[in-house]
C-alpha cells in the first residue's frame, strides 16, 4: 500500500478560465505561440493553462485579457473565477 494520492483533477475554475482564453485566442486568429511572446509567457506556460492545468498568475491573467482584447464582462467574468 501506498501513501500517494492520485493526481486531482483540474479546479473546475482552472479549466474555465483556460478554456475562455483559448477561445478568445482562436476566435482573434492569433496563435499560441504569437500569444505567449506577446504577454511574455513561455509557450508551454500557456498551453498548461489554456488546457486547465495550471492557474495563471493574476497579472498573467490581467495581460492576457488585454492582448486577447477581452470585452469587460468577459475580463470581470474570469478575472471573479480567479478570485
């Protein structure tokens, strides 16, 4: 027997907000890669959050909504998840 857990799921949060920014990215025609330069991020950083893996930072959060030119609705709305 051992005393690992197994690895959670995602925060359900997590993948909401990952997915919003995926959707903003694809809809703005950009790539990740563009993205993840733009608002100084490794790629690899935003792949994980974009697939629900990791939260971002609030700042992180905060620059991405700006480049992804996020309404203020869609910026209060995952900016509240967040919190």
């Amino acid at each position: 027997m051992n005393n690992f857990s197994p690895t959670p799921e995602p925060e359900a949060a997590w993948t909401a907000i990952g997915s919003r920014l995926r959707q903003l990215r694809k809809t703005g025609g950009w790539t990740a890669l563009s993205v993840a330069a733009d608002v100084h991020l490794h790629y690899s950083r935003l792949s994980r959050i974009e697939r629900g893996r990791m939260l971002p930072r609030k700042s992180e959060l905060v620059a991405l909504l700006d480049r992804l030119e996020a309404d203020s609705k869609t910026s209060k709305d995952l900016l509240d998840l967040f919190e």
